[in-house]
C-alpha cells in the first residue's frame, strides 16, 4: 500500500465529516487506507466514522492527545507513506497525489506540507524556523499582525506562501512523511500532548540530515482555532506545558527562565 491517511479526532464530528467526505468525494489515485485515531470522544463521531466504507476507527480509550494518538495510528498503519491529517481540514480533489509527487521529487527530503489555507483563501504561516526565543518572538509577531489583518503582515506571509522553499518544520495539520524517516526518528515524542510535536518531529528528521519541503503547489483547508475555542483554558494550558517540554529538550538553558514568566503569567504549567 503506497499510503496511510491518519486522523486523530476529539469530540470534532462536524470537522471530521468534512474531512472524511472531502476524502472520500475525490480520494487519491494511490492505493491508500484511512485510519481515523478517536480519543474517547463523547459526540458519536467516532461511531459515524466507522459506519462510513473504507475508514478504520481506532479507539484510544481516553484523551492520549495529538502526538500518541497519531503513533497508535501509525504503527497500526500498513502504507510506505503516512500522511498526518486534522480532522479540522478539507483536502481539495488532487490535493493528496500532489503531495506524494512532491515528496518523491526529491530523494533526500523527508516530509511535505502544503499550503493551508482558511474558508475564505487566506494563508496560514504554517511552516518556519526552529523554535528558540528570538525565532519564536518573529514568528508570533508576524503571525498576530496577520491575523489582525494588518496589510503590511499578510502581504509578506502571502508572499512567504507563496514560493517553494525548506524550512525547519512544516505544520502537522497537514504532514506527509515517508514511513522509513518516520520510523527512523522514533515517530512523535509522545511528551507533547499537543503542540509543538510537529516543529520537534521535523528537528529528529533534519538531526538525520533529511530535508523538509514546503510546497504552494497544493493547497488544503484548516479550519483552525475550533478546538481552542471549544476549551481555551485546556488549550492555553496544553499549549504551555508543550512549549515547556519542548525549551527543556532544545534549548535547556531558557527553559528556566521560560518556566518562571509561565509562572509570572500564572500559567497553568
């Protein structure tokens, strides 16, 4: 089998319809398997997807979060390819062979993303930098004035969007990787419950000297923010204890000082 589609799902029923027929109404031309990884969701998504032909449920038992939920995907997993999915994404028709071109275009690069893209067109900064302090500062700078609108600040990252290039990580919203680096690196730390397991999975990749590429030939929809707005506190929550996890395992010496303006911010770490 060339590829596996993996899902993880929380109490997102709508999302995931939308992402399962958006799949299922031009589904790639690759032999492939859906796999949708539900962590205990208590909306009746999980058994709507199973109803659904061609789609295999894994049920989690319990919230596992986004890095452990899509290893259990993976490893139950058959395809050469693993594609990372959210259910909060519509994968336009070509979308998905676009992608698995992309990838074997280039024999050293590890793992694609695309474009992503809002309902509306708008593009998401969806790839960058390594996360450190001053890269993160410029990065979530660029990345508020964008989605305030300020014109100078979309116009660069619609520019950004625009070319083919690689960066250091690529968003996990949509992550396409060829099994063998997958398995090479260990697959997703599983410290990260969500949050910033996509940036250190590509780091693991690129430590192996594997390159990342970002594509603007293909685009896909992230109806991003659903889950934040659902449960902001656990989200905020969830967000910091990652970014913690994460300054303690690359970048030991801010960690520290990290933790103490977590803490100052009475952030719930």
């Amino acid at each position: 089998m060339t590829l596996s589609i993996i899902i993880v799902s929380y109490n997102a029923r709508a999302d995931l319809d939308r992402c399962l027929d958006s799949i299922g109404a031009a589904p790639p031309r690759a032999s492939h398997e859906v796999i949708v990884v539900d962590n205990a969701s208590t909306d009746g998504s999980a058994d709507a997807a199973r109803r659904r032909a061609g789609v295999r449920v894994i049920d989690s038992g319990t919230n596992v979060g986004f890095a452990r939920a899509n290893n259990a995907g993976i490893r139950a997993s058959g395809g050469t390819d693993v594609l990372l999915l959210n259910s909060d994404t519509i994968v336009p028709r070509g979308a998905i062979d676009g992608l698995l071109a992309e990838l074997h275009r280039y024999l050293d690069v590890a793992v694609v993303g695309p474009r992503l893209v809002d309902a509306g067109g708008r593009a998401e900064l969806s790839f960058g930098p390594m996360i450190g302090p001053f890269n993160e500062l410029r990065q979530k700078r660029l990345m508020r004035g964008h989605e305030r609108r300020d014109p100078k600040a979309s116009r660069l990252v619609d520019r950004l969007t625009r070319r083919e290039h690689f960066p250091d990580w690529v968003s996990g919203a949509c992550l396409l990787v060829r099994r063998a680096d997958a398995d090479a690196v260990g697959l997703l730390d599983e410290r990260y419950f969500m949050y910033t397991e996509d940036v250190d999975f590509c780091a693991a990749i690129r430590a192996r000297g594997r390159r990342i590429l970002f594509t603007p030939a293909v685009e896909v929809v992230h109806l991003r923010g659903r889950s934040a707005a659902a449960a902001p506190a656990a989200t905020r929550a969830a967000y910091h204890r990652s970014r913690l996890a994460f300054y303690e395992k690359h970048h030991p010496v801010w960690a520290p000082l990290l933790r103490l303006y977590l803490r100052s911010r009475r952030a719930d770490i």
